[in-house]
C-alpha cells in the first residue's frame, strides 16, 4: 500500500453515506466540485463505527465547509440557561453529545469565544481550564486565531504520538497549533468505539484516518492532492499568520520635538525600584546587577488556581504572578522600550500599556492599590489597558514556533495575533518596542515587525485609549530579566496647568 494512502476513509465525495449510519435529516452540499453531508437539524447525527485514534501513532484529515462566516463573538452569559457551549462548533466526538466537549475523551472542534481557536483533544476533561496547570495536564492541541468563510473548503488534519505525547493541528498544510511541552504530569485517555458527527453550521467530506503520523511537507501534499479548488488568498492570509516567515523589519525612533522622553532606567540601580509599584509574588521582582529579575513561582497554589469562583470587586488572591507598575501616569502617545532575556524555557510575560480607569481617571491613585498578581485586573476588572503577550511559553498556547497576542481590555478585544518560525534565543538579550500614535499601534522584537493595527472606537469596545499606567507583567514559572526601559510621550494637551 502506499505509504501515503489512508487506512480508513468516511464520507468521500461520490458516496457520501458510505460505512456509516445516520439519525435525522441531512442534505448533501456541492461547491467549488467537492460535494459534503450537512445536517439540517441540531439532532442530526452521523455515526462513524471505526478509527484509528487509539493506535500509539496516527493523523486525521477532515473536510469542512461552513455555511456561514465563522469569526469570534462575544459570549453572553443569559444565554446559558437555554444552550451552554453554543459557542463550542463540535465536527467529531466520541460521544453523541457533540458540545459536552468536558466528557468526550477524543473531540475535534472550533469554538468562537474570543480567541477562536481550533482543538483536538485526546482526554477527558475541560479543553481550557485544564490546560493551565502543570501538575494536571492534559493533551490537546490548540490553535488560536482560526477564522473560518462561508461556502469555503477547509481540510483540518490533527496528528498524534501517545507514545512521545506530541499532538499537532494543521488547516490546509499550515501547521497552526501544538500541545503543552512543559508539563511534570501529562494524561491522555482512549477514545470511544464510535465517532459522532452533525453540526448545522458545517459541511463534512473525506475524512481519513492514517496509520502513521503524517510531516507537515505531507500533509501540505495530501492537502493540495484532494482539493477541488486552491482559494489562495486563505492560504496567504493563514500562512502569513501562523507561520509570519515574511515580516518586514522596522525599528522605531522618535521623530520631531513632540516626543518627550520621560523615563529611562537601567534597572541595575536599586533607588531605580521607588519609581514602581509591585503587585503580587512577593518574592518578584528585584533588582541585579544584570537588570530587574522576575523569578515567580514554579507550580500553582491552591488558592490562585480558582479566580473566577471569587465574586467581583472582593481582590482575587495571587501569589505566582507580579505586575510591576510605573508610579508615573502618562498621557498622550505613547512609545515603550526594554530589553529582555528569558533564563529558561516556559513563563509567560505581558508588555501592559495605557492602564486606566474606565472613564480616563488614574486607577491606582483613585482607588486602593490592588496586591494580587491576579489575571483578572487585565482582563475583568476595571483597569481598560493594552495588553501584548510577547514571551508565551505557557503550557495552554502552541510551542513549535512564538506567537504574540495584543487584547484590548477589558472588552476582550483581540487586536492582532501573529506567528514568528523560530523561538526566542535563552540567556540572550532581546529588544521590544510598543509604539502607539493616535490609533494606530505598532509592535516590534529584534527591528521585526510584529503587528502594525488600528484601534478603531467605534466597534463597541470603548474609546482608543490614551493614558494610563505600564506595567510588565510575569506568569508563574518565569524567568526574565529587563534592563534599559525607555519611555516616550508626546503629551496629549499642550497647554495643561495644574489647579
């Protein structure tokens, strides 16, 4: 047989129906020359009576096809009382129930809540939650940023070791997601018997199961191999995205008289540490003589590990994670710059600007300074704020190549996201720069480009800001030295005179 043949195929275009039962009604599709099964009601249900999922090695491909535009959306809580995990888009399970993703121990789904991500996953238990704890991991391979077009094939391929706990998730050839490298304890539990299918908002064609895992030059053969049509503007536009091989290079430098340099700091110097405020680890950050060293803790205590049982405005208690705030409040655009080395593999760190209450007051010196190293006051407090992931090695994101994340808080409004194909270099000085001029907000490491957006405040997610607070920010299990933090201003009045 031929090595790149699949052992088992479901759902080929001239025999939709082949080797599998159904329940409820369906229809059968046709675009662009690939015909697909659809159901027609939320009941509908395929049955899919073998698979090689259990086997040590394998990889599946899957094709689908929206019918509509599948792109995030927020996710109201009223709601939940008539559909939970409506927002959970389920193409295969191994239970009936396709969004009681919790109890299935193989699914394969995309879900729109904020991040959109694409998962496969290969255990029972919560797809999120369970994927932030070292000492209870799960497998699942995650890829975040995954939009979807109406009337658009799409082939999903996910690959696994048991064996070697490595599992990966591709869309058309373009590898998008990975699992959780880090963990001290990993689980993975077999699959059931009978793979389930039926989900109104997508189209299903050609699923196959192999024997063996597939590589990524493999699986962008097979991917071009069974498609009807190429749309290459969303291979561009994923490729450019997931792999960010292209980025242009750009280093910012002031330019003109309006930019005013307002903070420039060694970080070596230990009166340097009066101009900040700590909050959180008690044990991070401190001053060396190689720069501001955060050293948080290694694993999770129990009490930090459910936030979000504890009722808002009570302060969340947090002591694996530190934000290290700017006392100074600053108005008007805004440039900011430092450099970082990370000492180990794992951590996470968060580059926050423009930090303000929620009508343009300074938070920290209206309200009582907050001590926990909490998420929540990124994300759910009232502090709107920038927020830019640019050191994720976190054991819920993908760790084959860096990814960055830029939000705008705390309406969960992601504003880029955007791949690089290598790893920052351990032990080495890197060089970050965050530059926003009016709405227009630009990210750079290293002189490359990372993201170059428009904050637009008109899309119901508050005004572009223009003030606040900047803290650096570390997760727990990180190791990061900053030194040299520049900070540049171009004020927003010209005439402001204190009363």
């Amino acid at each position: 047989m031929n090595q790149q043949e699949p052992t088992l195929v479901y759902f080929p275009p001239n025999d939709l129906l082949a080797g599998i039962e159904r329940d409820g009604p369906f229809r059968q599709l046709s675009v662009d020359g690939r015909a697909g099964i659809n159901a027609t009601s939320i009941h509908s249900r395929l049955k899919i009576p073998k698979h090689t999922i259990n086997e040590d090695k394998g990889t599946l491909t899957l094709w689908i096809m929206p019918t509509e535009d599948l792109y995030s959306a927020s996710v109201p809580t009223y709601i939940d009382p008539y559909e939970p995990l409506y927002y959970m888009y389920t193409m295969l399970s191994d239970i009936p129930d396709l969004k009681n993703v919790s109890d299935a121990s193989f699914a394969l789904l995309w879900n729109s809540k904020q991040w959109r991500q694409l998962s496969s996953k290969f255990y029972k238990g919560n797809i999120f939650e369970d994927a932030l704890y070292p000492h209870d991991m799960s497998l699942a391979s995650s890829g975040e940023n995954v939009s979807l077009n109406a009337k658009t094939w799409y082939q999903i391929a996910t690959t696994w070791d048991r064996q070697e706990e490595v599992f990966r998730i591709f869309i058309n050839g373009i590898p998008v997601g990975s699992c959780a490298m880090f963990a001290d304890e990993v689980k993975h539990d077999p699959c059931g018997e009978t793979l389930y299918a039926g989900n109104p908002a997508l189209a299903l064609s050609q699923l196959s199961f192999y024997d063996r895992i597939l590589s990524p030059e493999e699986l962008a053969n097979v991917f071009e191999h069974e498609a009807t049509k190429i749309y290459y503007d969303v291979q561009e536009a994923l490729w450019d995205r997931h792999v960010g091989d292209g980025l242009r290079k750009y280093t910012w430098k002031p330019m003109g008289d309006e930019w005013q340099l307002k903070m420039d700091v060694s970080l070596t110097e230990p009166e340097q540490f009066d101009l900040f405020h700590v909050q959180g680890c008690p044990t991070t950050p401190r001053i060396t003589d190689d720069g501001l060293l955060y050293e948080t803790y290694m694993t999770r205590t129990e009490e930090a590990k459910i936030p979000k049982d504890t009722p808002p405005p009570t302060e969340v208690i947090d002591p694996d994670q530190v934000y290290l705030w700017t006392k100074e409040f600053f108005e008007g655009d805004l440039a900011v710059e430092y450099e970082f080395m990370s000492l180990q593999d794992n951590g996470l760190s968060v580059l926050i600007v423009q930090a303000s209450g929620m009508q343009h007051e300074d938070f920290m010196a209206d309200y009582p300074l907050r001590e926990s190293g909490s998420m929540r006051i990124v994300w759910g407090e009232n502090v709107r704020n920038y927020d830019w992931e640019y050191y994720r090695e976190m054991d819920d994101v993908r760790h084959d190549i860096e990814s960055h994340v830029l939000n705008k808080q705390p309406w969960g409004r992601q504003l880029a996201y955007q791949c690089q194909p290598q790893h920052w270099e351990k032990n080495v000085w890197h060089r970050i720069q965050f530059v926003q001029e009016g709405q227009r907000i630009r990210g750079t490491i290293n002189g490359v480009l990372i993201f170059d957006v428009i904050d637009d405040p008109t899309n119901y997610s508050g005004p572009t800001f223009n003030c606040g607070h900047i803290a650096i920010r570390c997760m727990w299990k990180t190791r990061l030295l900053v030194r040299n933090l520049k900070v540049y201003s171009k004020p927003l009045f010209e005439d402001s005179v204190a009363l």
